[in-house]
C-alpha cells in the first residue's frame, strides 16, 4: 500500500525530495493581465452563423456570376504560334508592366522578392509599430528626408520612362506634403486625417496604388507588342 | 400539441447516436456552448467566445470568412472537375472542351471554379491591406502575419498552376510568360526554370507537375497553414481590438479608437 502522502506547502528547490511547485511568475512569463472587460459573445452560434450568412452570401454571388459569364476558353495550345501580346494571369501583370521597362532580373526577381520581405518583416520594426502621424515629430528633419526620398523616386522612375509608376508616386507625395502642412487641429476633417498617418500608412498607400495602377494597365492597356491601347477599342 | 422543428432537433439531439458523435452534450447553456467548439477538433481552433464589436462589418469587412469561403467553393468545385480531367497533352484540353460542351452542368462548375480563383487571390490581397491599415499585425500577432504573407504566396502559386490545366492558348503563354521570369533569377535561374516545369519549355511534364501542385501539395499546404493561421488568432488573442489590448504590449497610449481602425 502506498503511503499516505501529507501535502504541506513548503518551500523546497529538491523536486525529487518533496514534489510541490510553487509558481515562480518573472516579468518575461508573467500572464497578461486584463486591464478592462469588454461584451462578448459565443462563437456558437453568434460567430459561427455570421460567418456562414457571409460565406452563403459570397456563393450567390459567384454562382450568378458563373452562370451568366463563362470562364475563357481558347484553341488548343500551340508553341509555335504566340499570341500578340502573351500575358501572365492579371495578377501577375503589375509584374509583366514591370517587366516592359527594367530588365528581368529587377522587375522579376529583385522587386518581387524585395515586396515579399518588406511584407514578412513589417511586424517587426518598429516603424510600423508606431501610430503617431508622421509630420507630429521632428518635423523639419522628416520634411528633408521626403523631399530627398521623393526627389529620387521621381529620378529613378523618370529615368526608365516609368511615367504610369510616375502618377501615383506624384499623388502621394502631393498627400504627404498636404500631410505635413496639416495638424490635428486643421479644420478639414480630411486634412486631420492625413495629419494623423503614420510612415508605414504612407509606404504602404503607395504601394497598394502602384500594385492597383500597374495591374489595371498591364490588363487593361497594353495590347500587341505591349504597347498602349484603349481597352474599349479593338485591336 | 404537435412538435416544432426546434422540438425534433432537441429530440434528435438527445438520441445515443448524435450524443456519441458529439462530445459536448445538449443544451443551450454559456457552458454547453463553448463546449460546441472547445469540444469539436475542427472548430477548436476558434475562441469560445468573441468581442461583439468585432462581429461589427466594418472591424474586418469578413474578408478572412469570404477568402474561407471562396477556398470552400474551390474544393467543392475542384474534386468533381478532377474526376473529369486527365492531365495529359493533349486531352487536358479536350477534357476542358467536354467540360464545356458534353458535362452535365460542366460549364458551370468549372465556371464556378474560375470565378472562385480570381476572387480567392483578391480576398486574400484585400484581407492582407484591411488587416494591415488596422495595425492588426502588432504584437503578439506578428507571426501570424507572416504565416498570412505565405497564405498569400500559396494562393498565388494555387492560382498560378491551376491556370495552366485547361491547356489552351490562355493557359500555356500565361505560364511560359510567368516561368521565364524564374529565369531571370542570379545563377540559378536557369535551373529553378527547369525545376518547375520538368523541361525548358511548358510541356506535358510541366502539366503534370502543375497538375500534382495544383490537386496535392498546395491545397495540402493551404490547409495545414490555413489551421495554424486560425489557431494563432485564439491564441494571440483573439481578433485586434486595439483598445483591449493589454496596455503593456502598446508602444505608447493610442489616442482614440478611430486611430486604430
């Protein structure tokens, strides 16, 4: 028969001796401490039926979309006959646009992988992390920096002849500038809101614009020989 | 009085058989609730319970639920059109061909699948921008960033190998125009080319791997990641709420609630 074991709380670091842990809760494990309670709900069913309203939702829209417009088929495929122009998949085309005015091993390689290490590491630098408008600190110095960061944007892309990279570059500049004149007691609601933006909203906007404007242009105006056509004329 | 429908559920819900299928019991209790999800391998990934003001439309838009949604449709869609397709040169495309013209409703569900694909990659992209302008990548959740930067690549490259199997004009130059680009790779790129396509031109080898991509490895993938992707959101806690964050993880006080969307 085992013996009956007496459990008395003591202080002892022999864990073969007396097998009781007391719980040590340093500064780097300490658990995370609700500073306010806020309303809740059950994921079943609240959470749970939302989301399948949200997902039923989407399907009538895709099946009315798929019985009204067919997916694209054309003749079988030919190696020795290349369409005029060949095209990758439309997300692919803001690469493809790239692709028109700097050589493969920067548009295809270096730029892509640049985008996808930008994007793992935003959590963590601390540029990111911070929510501070971008023009509330320091401002002179940060006004210096944009003027040399934006002049030699425009240079570069000037350069190549990137001029559809060009506009959305001059837009945000003309934002930021706008950004940089305002504060948080502007009296535009527009204004304060810019006023209020941190570098990584600036970096990313301009991104997001560059992404959408050089996709639209590489599926929509760029016909043979990836010159510049009007999507709504036939070539 | 005869029985509603509610009434027969509850009674089917108290039959031997549903109770030894599900673990958490019956009932309509908080405890029994929790216990649908924390008991059930599937939805224990999700929180038992979340802030109601992130079931707001505006807090995510659901476009983590449509980007699900859309994954859904596409193995839906995807298993029966497999049953259909061969993937050799040249009947993957006479296969297509059948799915257009002979297949009952063939039309539509490679329609359906088409149509899901390019809405998956958009979704994705937009949950991606919606989860960034929220600042929801901060601490703790930083990895879960990342692992949705690769959900982002996974569903590109799905995209991407699903294009080339109808094996028609559109799919073989779309490919040939997007693998030449590996080409251009330092050093490696010559072989990385011939890696993906089993030749140095899309051929029937690049079918087939596309094809294996495309059906196996990928969704494989998509899915194992896609589990992490939800289990870390319980465990980072819950949805970004940025004023319920404990105050020792901000990098300073935030100064309104609107900043944080």
């Amino acid at each position: 028969m085992a013996d009956t074991k007496e459990f008395v709380a003591v202080v002892d670091s022999n864990a073969k001796k007396s097998p009781r842990r007391i719980v040590f809760i340093t500064r780097r494990t300490s658990a995370q401490v609700k500073t306010e309670t806020e309303d809740q709900v059950q994921t079943f069913p609240e959470v749970l039926f939302r989301a399948a309203i949200a997902i039923q939702v989407l399907t009538i829209v895709l099946v009315w979309t798929s019985l009204i417009f067919n997916a694209p088929l054309e003749g079988l495929a030919d190696p020795s006959h290349t369409p005029n122009p060949a095209k990758a998949p439309w997300y692919f085309l803001g690469l493809q646009e790239m692709l028109h005015y700097f050589p493969p091993v920067v548009a295809g390689v270096l730029a892509p992988g640049l985008v996808v290490m930008a994007l793992i590491v935003i959590p963590y630098f601390k540029v990111n992390i911070e929510a501070e408008g971008f023009f509330t600190k320091d401002r002179e110095r940060r006004l210096r920096i944009f003027y040399a960061v934006a002049a030699v944007l425009v240079v570069f892309l000037g350069t190549f002849h990137v001029i559809v990279a060009m506009v959305p570059t001059l837009i945000m500049a003309g934002l930021m500038l706008l950004a940089s004149q305002s504060s948080a007691q502007s009296p535009s609601a527009f204004r304060r809101y810019l006023a209020a933006k941190p570098l990584s909203y600036w970096v990313m906007t301009w991104f997001l614009l560059e992404l959408m404007v050089l996709t639209a242009i590489g599926t929509f105006f760029r016909g043979p020989g990836w010159s510049w056509v009007l999507p709504w004329k036939a070539y | 009085m005869a029985k509603t429908a509610d009434q027969y559920f509850d009674d089917l819900r108290e039959t031997r058989v549903w109770r030894s299928i599900f673990r958490s019991g019956t009932g309509a209790s908080t405890l029994k609730r929790a216990l649908a999800i924390q008991q059930n391998v599937f939805l224990h990934l999700f929180s038992t319970k979340v802030r109601t003001r992130m079931l707001s439309f505006s807090a995510t838009w659901y476009l983590g639920t449509l980007t699900l949604g859309t994954f859904f449709i596409l193995v839906a869609t995807g298993i029966p059109l497999m049953l259909y397709y061969h993937p050799s040169v040249p009947q993957a495309y006479y296969d297509t061909k059948d799915l257009q013209f002979v297949v009952s409703s063939g039309l539509f569900l490679r329609n359906l699948h088409r149509w899901s694909a390019h809405a998956m990659v958009f979704l994705v992209f937009a949950h991606m921008f919606k989860v960034f302008y929220r600042g929801a990548y901060r601490t703790p959740r930083e990895f879960n960033w990342v692992i949705g930067v690769i959900l982002l690549l996974i569903t590109l490259l799905l995209s991407y190998t699903g294009y080339l199997l109808p094996w028609d004009q559109l799919a073989y130059w779309a490919i040939t125009v997007g693998s030449n680009i590996a080409s251009a790779v330092p050093l490696i790129g010559n072989k990385i080319h011939f890696l993906l396509l089993g030749g140095n031109s899309v051929n029937a080898n690049a079918l087939l791997r596309f094809y294996v991509l495309h059906c196996m490895i990928l969704p494989l993938t998509a899915i194992f990641f896609v589990a992490i992707h939800f289990w870390r959101i319980r465990k980072d806690g819950g949805l970004y709420a940025q004023s319920s964050e404990p105050a020792v993880l901000r990098s300073r006080p935030v100064a309104s609630e609107k900043e944080a969307q």
